[in-house]
C-alpha cells in the first residue's frame, strides 16, 4: 500500500515538497490499554540480530528521509539501514545488514 501511495496524490517525479519527504518505520508490541505493553522481543525473533542488551522494550523506530518514489533495490537499502539502526538502538549492537 505504502509504495503505490504517492501515485495516488499525482505524479510524484513531478512534486514539490515543501520539507524533505519522510517516512517512519516502527514496531510497536501493544496489549490490553489496562495493562503494561509485552516486550518488543516476546513478540519479534530479534536473535539473529545477536545478544541484545536485556531491555524490556516495547517498541522501536526509525524515521528515513528519502523520496517516497524509491523503486526495488533502491527501496529495499533503505529499508534494512533502517532496520539496522532500529536493532542497534534497541540494544542488539552486532546487527548488521547481511544478517536481514
């Protein structure tokens, strides 16, 4: 849904932004509103990501500023940096784009 988006607006080659274009990326582990949120790792198999650092997060996110027309592998770099960042700061330190 997110790639085709910018299509629907207009031609998005042709758009002028008025700031530099973002997009986030976030996992977030949610449960009942009366209750403390699970840990972001109960949920998502972060251990390919390596040893992380025992936190008890319940979410993570990153905000990329690129161009919302980015195609295949363009995109897809992107969206692993991003990963990256994300695991990093979320106390898995070893991760790495090879790993995704």
């Amino acid at each position: 849904m997110t790639g085709t988006a910018p299509d629907a607006v207009a031609d998005p080659a042709r758009m002028r932004w008025t700031a530099p274009p973002t997009t986030e990326l976030r996992l977030t582990a949610e449960g009942p509103h009366d209750q403390p949120s699970p840990a972001l790792g109960t949920l998502i198999d972060l251990n390919v990501l390596g040893p992380g650092d025992g936190g008890a997060r319940p979410e993570m996110a990153s905000t990329i500023t690129r161009s919302p027309t980015l195609q295949g592998k363009e995109r897809q770099a992107v969206l692993r940096r991003a990963l990256v960042h994300m695991a990093r700061h979320f106390g898995c330190v070893w991760a790495e784009e090879d790993l995704l």
